[in-house]
C-alpha cells in the first residue's frame, strides 16, 4: 500500500509514502513537510497533489485522503479482510462503524432475504409449510431497499452512512 505525493510550483518533486509507517495522518504530514522543505528551493505555501496510489480506494483518494486514509488503514488492520473494508468504502459506511454496519455476504436479494427471515421472524412457531410460500426474493429487497447498502455481495446497514 502506498500513495505518491507531487509537489506543485517551478521546483516540483514526488514522494512516495508508505501510510502503515505512520500512526495519524498529522505524522504523515509532518513527514511530507519535511520532506519537502529538504528538497525544495520554494518556501512559501506548498501544494500537494496525490499522484499515484497502490491498494488504496480510489474514493479515498479523490475525495482528499486524510484521516479517512488512516480510519481506512485501522479498519484493515481491525476488522475485516481487504474486500469488506473496500466494499464499505464504496458504500459510503462510516469506518468507524464497520463492526455494526457488516450484515454479511450474500450472493443475493433471496439469500439476504432467508438470513433475514430466520432472524427476525419465527418460523418455529408456523406450519412447515408456510416457508413454501414465503417470497425471501422480495423480502430481502423490500430489506436492503429500505435498510442497506451493497457492494461486491458485502452488505452493510445504511444507518451507518456517511
């Protein structure tokens, strides 16, 4: 994982950076700071553009990567594998909350729909048959329409939204 800070003006330079080395992104920016005055001639106000990045949602990227990047890298490192977080991104969830917001992963609005079902309603108190004419398909999208967000199979509770 990494991303390549350009400096912009008439001695412009690239950095390329490593974000799991540092613990905030305040480190990280003190770094770039650094970095910059030791090898460029301009002192005044610095502009930085991300140029490049490796393993890191373009999202994060386009929309400036600060402390999202490390709430990002937390998430990683904490929570679930690399598709979930990636997919939670694409969702607009909140990092933060990615333990609360996950649902799971399901191949489809029916597969939601019978998780669901056997969550939140009680077949063990009706007939046998009453699951034959059950419609989890539209179950799980009246669901997710109302309640979630997916990406790549991951669902995630919309409450949970950005």
């Amino acid at each position: 994982m990494f991303f390549t800070i350009t400096t912009l003006g008439s001695n412009p330079f690239s950095l390329q950076i490593d974000p799991t080395t540092f613990s905030a992104f305040s480190d990280c920016l003190k770094f770039i700071k650094e970095q910059t005055l030791a090898h460029s001639t301009e002192r005044s106000s610095l502009e930085y553009c991300v140029t490049d990045w490796e393993g890191i949602p373009a999202k994060l990227i386009e929309n400036g990567a600060g402390d999202s990047l490390w709430t990002y890298i937390d998430a990683l490192e904490n929570s679930f594998n690399s598709d979930v977080v990636k997919s939670a991104v694409m969702s607009d969830i909140n990092l933060s909350m990615i333990n609360e917001a996950y649902v799971g992963m399901f191949r489809d609005h029916e597969e939601l729909g019978i998780m669901l079902a056997s969550e939140r309603l009680n077949f063990d108190e009706v007939d046998d048959d009453f699951e034959l004419y059950f419609d989890f398909e539209k179950y799980g999208r009246s669901i997710f329409i109302n309640e979630m967000r997916q990406n790549n199979g991951h669902y995630f509770l919309s409450m949970y939204s950005i």
